[in-house]
C-alpha cells in the first residue's frame, strides 16, 4: 500500500470490547486477504477496515469486519461465486 500510495485506515467502534476470545490466526488470514486483495486491485486512494460490535452482552458479541477500497470493484458474477 505504501509503495502505491494507498491510504490505509481502520476504524473500530467505541463499543467493540478491548478483549475476545476467537480463533485469531483464522481472523488475521481472512482479513489480511480481504486487504491483500482490495490494495492489489486499487490503483489509488484508499482501503479501510471497519470493525463494528452489533450485540453484546457480558459474555458474547456480535462483531463485524468490513473492508472497503476506492478499487475497481468485484464484477457482479463473481460476487455470486464468492457470496
């Protein structure tokens, strides 16, 4: 990203809790090729990874991960391949 120019930004929801329990090398394989991937297909601008809590309560959460980029896009066909 840096050697193109690409912005790269997260952003985590104030509510996110600071620790969970998950299957971190599993996340951190899906989310560094989400980033792989949009920084790959973007010639400039930006890619941003949102970390967002939906639900929680003390002993669960319901946290999403969402990777957007200022790229060419997904053509709609394989959408419904990778979805």
């Amino acid at each position: 990203a840096k050697e193109k120019g690409i912005e790269l930004t997260v952003s985590i929801s104030p509510n996110t809790p600071y620790h969970i329990v998950i299957d971190d090398h599993r996340l951190r394989q899906v989310i560094m090729n989400f980033m792989s991937n949009a920084v790959k297909f973007t010639e400039r601008g930006s890619v941003e990874l949102s970390i967002t809590t939906l639900e929680s309560n003390e002993s669960e959460a319901i946290i999403e991960f969402s990777v957007q980029d200022s790229g060419i896009g997904i053509d709609e066909q394989q959408q419904k391949r990778i979805f």
